[in-house]
C-alpha cells in the first residue's frame, strides 16, 4: 500500500471516529456537538450527583432514627395491642420528658421502655394511663408500683405495696372464717426481733439442706413473747357460726396451713386451731427483684427513705398469727 492510499484510510478513520464521537456527545439529536450539547452532560452528571447524594441523605437519615428509637425506646397505642407486648411487673407513670418530647421518633408515643440491671420496666405518660386497662391503687398520683401478685391488671404504689397486702391478707383471714362457718377468729400481727432471725440463720446454716425446711417450720412454731418487738392484734370477731362454705382464695391460696385448715374444716374433724403465717411466703416481690428495683429508685432520685430490699427482709421477719374455733 502507497503512502497515499495510507494518508486516506487515516483520514478516514479519524472521520469515523470523530463522527461517533459527535454522536455520543449529542445530546439533543441536532447533528452536531456544540454548547447545548455540553450543558446537557453537565445537566445529565449533575442529576446522577444529586441522586447519589440523596441516597447516601436517605441512609444516614434511615441510620440515625433507628439509633434514636433504639435510645429513646418509645412505644405506641398501636403497639400495647400486638401479642408480644406485656407491662412489666414494675411500671412508672410519668410526663414525656424533653428529649422526647422534641424527638421525632416519640412523635404520638404514650410511654417508652427504660433498661437498667437487667431489669426493664415500663413508662407511661400519665395521659395515657386508661390505654392499658389497669388499675393503681391507691391512685395515680404516684410514680412506681408494683404489679398486685393476684391480679395482673391491679398496680400498687410502690410505697404502700407492703402495707396494702399486710391489709389485704388480714382481710381475707377474716373471709375465711366466716366462710368456715367460725364463731370466734382473731388475727394477731407480729415481728420478730432482728437479733432472734440472726440467731436462727445461724442455727439453719449448721442443719442439712434435707433438713433445713423441716427445720424452719419447726423454729416458727416455737417462738416465745420474747421473740417479737411487735405483737399487735390486727382483727378478732365474735360470729353465730354456721355450715363450711369453702372459701375462693387469693392472695393466701398457696400458704399450705390456709390450705389444710380448710381440709380439716371441710371434714368437720376441726373445732380449735392456732398457727403461723410468714409474710414473706406472699409478698410478691423476691429480694433478688428488689435489689434490682432499689438500683432504679435511687438512679431516678426517688424518695431516698425507700428501700425495697429492707421490707422485703423485713417481711421474712413479719407472721400473721390466726386462732380460730368453731
């Protein structure tokens, strides 16, 4: 091939060549590339940019409100209906603090969940409160209760929790003997000296684990005057007697004394009995939980004279003593 026939097939490659390079760079099909034609790429580069950049908004936006809820664990009205959610047994009513209140996430929210000692517990906006079909006893004027352990649907302030269920047990002693037909009952509150359950701690330390309930109940059956600071007589009655009814149990419907009185009463082999009643046997709260609970109380700055852990031990040292005849 001549240098000739070179020089043209070089000419027109670089034709070609630049023709398909007008024809990729116009953009608005006039045949040729000119200023119109640049402004769209630039048009076309800065669109994908924006696209791009609002992606990248939408994630961070989508990241950052997840981590919000995660923080801030609100809950809706919506929510108290789904099958997976349950109060907890410790529950707090309260306004929406700040932080929520100003935060988008908690927008139309009636509480939020709160973490702390492996305890979680629920808050609830006091506007909120008949949402949750429960009761607080012994109104809604405080900021923690306690579950009632008879009724799921039953709060107790906190600061009267063990008060209304010393009240509570007292009553349905009395229930029951009317129930069994009794023609006199009395109750008596007592509670033990502090030095006397030290002594007895020690005594069931040196006793067999086979032993140590037999043990227990042995020791609660001997006690002497000596042994309360506190013997005061909590309820006693007079009554015509009549036929057992059985009682309907509640909060005594596991204490194993209530349930052989009834036995006894029920066969008509019983005309006098005498016996103990720990406290702690249905208080509702473990001291395991009660510790837990203190952790919270003293975080958020409550009452500092409240101490759950204490009158959980003190209920161990709390008996209620019922004599009844028929």
């Amino acid at each position: 091939m001549n240098s000739a026939n070179k020089d043209e097939n070089k000419d027109n490659f670089l034709v070609k060549a630049k023709n398909k390079a007008v024809k990729i760079m116009d953009q608005n099909d006039d045949g040729k590339f000119d200023f119109k034609d640049v402004s769209e790429v630039a048009g076309n580069v800065g669109s994908a940019v924006k696209k791009k950049a609002e992606s990248v908004k939408k994630s961070a936006d989508i990241r950052s409100r997840k981590k919000e809820e995660k923080t801030l664990q609100p809950f809706f009205e919506e929510d108290i209906d789904g099958a997976s959610f349950s109060l907890s047994k410790l529950i707090r009513v309260c306004e929406i603090d700040k932080k929520r209140l100003e935060s988008e996430v908690c927008k139309g929210s009636i509480g939020h969940y709160s973490n702390q000692n492996d305890l979680t517990y629920v808050n609830i906006y006091h506007n909120n409160i008949d949402k949750f079909g429960i009761s607080l006893f012994p109104d809604a004027t405080y900021e923690f209760y306690y579950v009632d352990p008879t009724d799921r649907d039953r709060y107790i302030a906190l600061e009267e929790y063990f008060s209304f269920l010393k009240v509570a047990r007292i009553n349905e002693l009395q229930k029951i003997a009317q129930d069994l037909g009794a023609k006199h009952f009395r109750v008596t509150y007592k509670e033990q000296n502090v030095s006397l359950v030290n002594k007895k701690i020690k005594e069931n330390m040196k006793v067999g684990a086979a032993n140590k309930a037999k043990a227990s109940t042995d020791l609660s059956r001997s006690f002497s005057s000596n042994d309360f600071s506190t013997v005061e007589i909590a309820a006693e009655m007079e009554c015509d007697g009549h036929e057992p009814i059985e009682p309907r149990l509640k909060y005594l419907q596991k204490d194993s004394s209530i349930q052989n009185l009834i036995s006894m009463r029920m066969q008509d082999s019983l005309k006098h009995h005498k016996f103990m009643i720990n406290m702690s046997n249905s208080s509702g709260i473990k001291e395991s939980d009660a510790v837990k609970i203190d952790a919270v109380l003293k975080k958020i700055k409550v009452n500092e004279s409240i101490s759950i852990t204490n009158e959980v031990k003190k209920e161990s040292r709390r008996f209620l003593e019922y004599e009844i005849d028929f």
